[in-house]
C-alpha cells in the first residue's frame, strides 16, 4: 500500500509549538525533499498522522530558489523557513513559527545563539531577524499596511463579515503582516466565546487570496514601566488551517487593528492573549516585533 506521508515517511521529524500553535518540523537541509500538499496534510492530520497547524521544513536559502532572492537581500540568512499551512498550501510568514524554527536551529547547534544575540532567517515573506534573551524569542516581522489605506482606518472597517455563532454583520479591518488578516472587534468576551470558527465565515468583498480572521476584544490599558501597554484577547481562524490556539501574525494584526481604532495616543506596545499563552507585540513605526516563547515537544519517525 502507497504511504500517504510519501517522502516524508521514515524521516525522522521535530514537532514543537508557540504558544500552542504547534508545528511539524522536517530537517532537509540540502533542499532534497519536493513536498506535495497531499503529503504535507497528511503529517498534519491530527487523527492520522503526527498532527500539527503547519509543517516547517530546514532548509539552507541556497538550495532554494525563493532562497536566492533571500541571500541577495541579506547574505547572512543562512537557513530558511519553507512553511506550510496544515492544507499543505504556502504562507508567507508565521510569527510563531519562526520562532519554533530559530529555536531548533539553536537546539540542534546548526546556529550559535546566546542571550541576547539575534540571526536572520528567510521566509517567503522576506528575511527575518530574531533575537534570543535566554528565555523568549524577538522577531523583526517587517513591514505591515493597511490594504483599504486612509479611508479604512477612519472609517473603522473595510470589509463585511459574517461569522456563525455571532448575529448580523460585523465590520472588519484588513491588515497585512505580509499574510492578509481580517480584524473584527467584539465587545466582550462572552461573545468571543460564542463565535463558532469552523470555516463557515463569509467576508464582503471576498478577499481573492484568502484570509485569516481574527476576532478580539480590547481589555484595556495597564502601565508597564511608565509606558502605556494595550491589552487585547483574540480567537483566530487560521487560512488552510481552521482554528488555531493561536497566530503570530494573527497577533500583530489584532493589535495594530485596535491600535487604529484607538486613534492618536493609543499605544505602541501590546499583551496580546491568545487561548494558548500571551504574546508582546511592539509597533515601530510602518514595522513591528513579536516577541514570545518557543518549546520543542518530541522526536518522531513516520512509519508508513
């Protein structure tokens, strides 16, 4: 009987999560391995393969072509993050798969990385720095925009969404991290609870390329260290994933969105808490940083 892993079964492979969005790690440091989709989601499927959100592979930038572009950018980004959805589609970036990547690169001493020390990596989104402070881990995540520009922002919305479980329209933001998010604010947490992220959601205009939604309920502000720190709870539905515990870009885009909302003075600094731990977003100026842990659960070989 044909395996439905393919190339992927008797490799051995590293599951890890952040924040409990957890991934399947694939060590292929020459670029030998041509993945399918099919094979990518079968390794993801939680009831009959290992089970995961995504699936990285460990990769050198040079044996890839998107690497190339990479190493033109910045020579230094040795190792580049191939990541897949759990559909087996690509992404751009993930927030908390970098950091899940960066730390099994350190772990298994294909890069030296001590406290406070950084390395760039490459993704399909550009190359990205991250910086390690003996506990938790620094990405630069590049530029962000909102697609709808200066209209949206001032009007709140430019998208219309429908989400089971929630009456009526609701109103969402775009933002882009590069990968293309829909924010939708709720007033409270008990609504947060009742949302049902299955799928089933419908957007108005329909974004061509997909989207991941993010629905969030601002808690505030507190006063970190004599600056200003927002506070924001979000449930995500992840492009070619479904639900997520959560979502690093997700969490950047929750935040800049109620940053908009919040006007002139909101802050630049955000605790943004997800069903799986709590992330810090940073907003410097058109880019932003994310910071949070990164854990590697277990070794394991795909035997059919």
């Amino acid at each position: 009987m044909t395996s439905p892993f393919g190339a992927l079964a008797g490799r051995a492979l590293t599951t890890g999560h952040g924040t409990e969005n957890d991934f399947v790690l694939v060590p292929d440091p020459d670029g030998a391995l041509e993945l399918t989709a099919a094979e990518v989601a079968a390794a993801c499927d939680r009831h009959a393969g290992v089970g995961a959100d995504g699936l990285i592979r460990v990769v050198r930038s040079a044996a890839l072509p998107e690497g190339a572009d990479i190493l033109a950018q910045d020579p230094g980004a040795e190792w580049f993050m191939d990541y897949r959805n759990a559909d087996g589609s690509l992404a751009e970036m993930c927030g908390n798969g970098v950091r899940v990547f960066v730390h099994y690169l350190r772990v298994r001493g294909l890069v030296e990385l001590g406290a406070g020390e950084s390395v760039v990596v490459g993704t399909r989104g550009g190359p990205r720095r991250v910086t390690f402070d003996g506990e938790l881990y620094t990405v630069e995540m590049g530029t962000w925009a909102m697609p709808g520009g200066l209209p949206a922002v001032q009007a709140g919305y430019d998208v219309v969404v429908q989400v089971p479980g929630l009456s009526g329209p609701r109103a969402g933001l775009r933002v882009t991290v590069p990968n293309p998010h829909t924010v939708v604010a709720l007033p409270d947490e008990a609504e947060l609870a009742g949302a049902v992220l299955t799928g089933g959601a419908s957007y108005e205009p329909a974004p061509p390329e997909g989207t991941n939604l993010e629905l969030v309920v601002p808690l505030g502000e507190d006063d970190g260290d004599g600056e200003a720190v927002g506070r924001v709870r979000m449930r995500v539905l992840e492009r070619g994933v479904g639900e997520t515990r959560s979502c690093g870009t997700g969490t950047c885009a929750a935040a800049l969105a109620v940053r908009a909302w919040g006007g002139p003075g909101a802050p630049d600094t955000w605790r943004v808490l997800v069903p799986g731990g709590e992330v810090v977003v940073r907003v410097l100026g058109d880019t932003v940083t994310l910071t949070g842990p990164a854990v590697l659960t277990a070794d394991v070989t795909l035997l059919n």
